[in-house]
C-alpha cells in the first residue's frame, strides 16, 4: 500500500511517499499526476574484434537491455573483467552505455 505523509511546519510543507512491497512510486506518481509512467531502459554495447564476435550488423557491437543506468554500467564492468563469455581471454574493444529510444 503506498501512503502518502504531508507535514507541515515551520519550514514549509514537506512529503513524504512511502510504497509497499513490489510498488512502484514511479507510477504512483505519474498517476497523481495523469501521466503515464514509462520506465527508463538503458543499453549496453560493447564492441568485439571480428574474430571473436561479428554480431546482427557485423560490426561487432553486442548490445543488451537494462532497467537502470547502473545495471547497463556493470554489465559494461563485468565484460571488461572477464571477457567473452566470462572465460577471460577475449575483451571488448571497448564498451559505453546509452539510454534507450523507446
């Protein structure tokens, strides 16, 4: 259950928002405010040597989907750390993130 807090005192106003397990204040929010809430999405990319990886385009970029920024950047992370595959012994050329289009 989301509930909403409003305390006034000599500062001014304050609110606080609260959410229960598995909600999301996000929409909450967007809701108050009759916009539709429409999560952010982030890719990663990272670019491959040709012979380790050629990709849909052949260029060698590999690109995955995340639900934040910190996801995309430790999936950037991790493939910097351990390679292709997690087998240490090919790494991306080089990696960034992106924030989705959609």
């Amino acid at each position: 259950m989301t509930t909403i807090c409003i305390h006034r005192g000599k500062r001014g106003t304050s609110i606080r928002l609260t959410a229960g397990k598995g909600e999301n204040l996000n929409e909450f929010v967007a809701a108050l405010a009759g916009v539709p809430h429409k999560p952010e999405k982030w890719l990663s990319h990272a670019r491959w040597p040709l012979d380790v990886y050629r990709g849909e385009r052949g260029d060698g970029v590999s690109t995955d989907t995340h639900l934040s920024e910190g996801e995309a950047k430790a999936i950037c992370a991790g493939l910097e750390r351990e390679g292709f595959g997690g087998q240490r012994r090919a790494f991306p050329i080089e990696t960034w993130v992106t924030r989705a289009d959609s």
